[in-house]
C-alpha cells in the first residue's frame, strides 16, 4: 500500500468517511453522498474531485444504472443525471488493507 495515500486519509478522516460510502453504495453522486454521510455537499464535491486526483475513485460511464450497481437506488434502472462515482481498484485495495490494519 501506498503509505504517503495511507497517511492522507488517516489525517483527513472525510476522505475516508466518502470511500466507505462507495464501498456500501457501489456507485453514488455527490448529492447523495452528502445526505447519507452528513457532510456539506460543497465539501463532498471537492472531496470527490480529490480523490479522483488520488486516483481512489473513477467516474461511471455510460446513460443508465442499475440497481444491482447503484445500490441506493429505488428503481431497478435509472437514467443518468448527475456525475456517478464507484471506488477505482486502487481505492478498494486502500480501503482494503486499511480495515485489516486496524483489526
């Protein structure tokens, strides 16, 4: 792992608290992150952007989503609206290893 990543996101515990969502939700939008985090959607959105920098999470391609992606959904296939993120592999392996570290 990564240990310059690693120490990021242990001192900026919202990165953090992002990543976990997606790992729950598989693919989700900032607005939405925001409502089921509790955090401001301003600071979502530059978090979002930040670890899409990292290189942590990727955007979702493509017009539709289904529910067995997009695990929040209500509907069993959604048209695309907003910009949707998942986790990139690189970030599953952070994420990963971080919570076998704290065990």
């Amino acid at each position: 792992m990564d240990n310059e990543l690693a120490r990021i996101l242990i001192e900026r515990r919202e990165l953090l608290t992002v990543m976990r969502h997606l790992k729950r939700a598989g693919i989700d939008y900032g607005k939405s992150i925001s409502r089921n985090t509790g955090l401001p959607l301003q600071n979502v959105l530059e978090i979002l952007d930040e670890l899409e920098k990292l290189g942590l999470i990727e955007r979702v391609q493509g017009k539709v989503l289904k529910r067995s992606e997009a695990r929040y959904k209500l509907s069993n296939e959604v048209r695309k609206h907003h910009v949707y993120y998942r986790l990139s592999r690189q970030g599953e392996l952070i994420l990963r290893e971080l919570r076998s570290s704290e065990s």
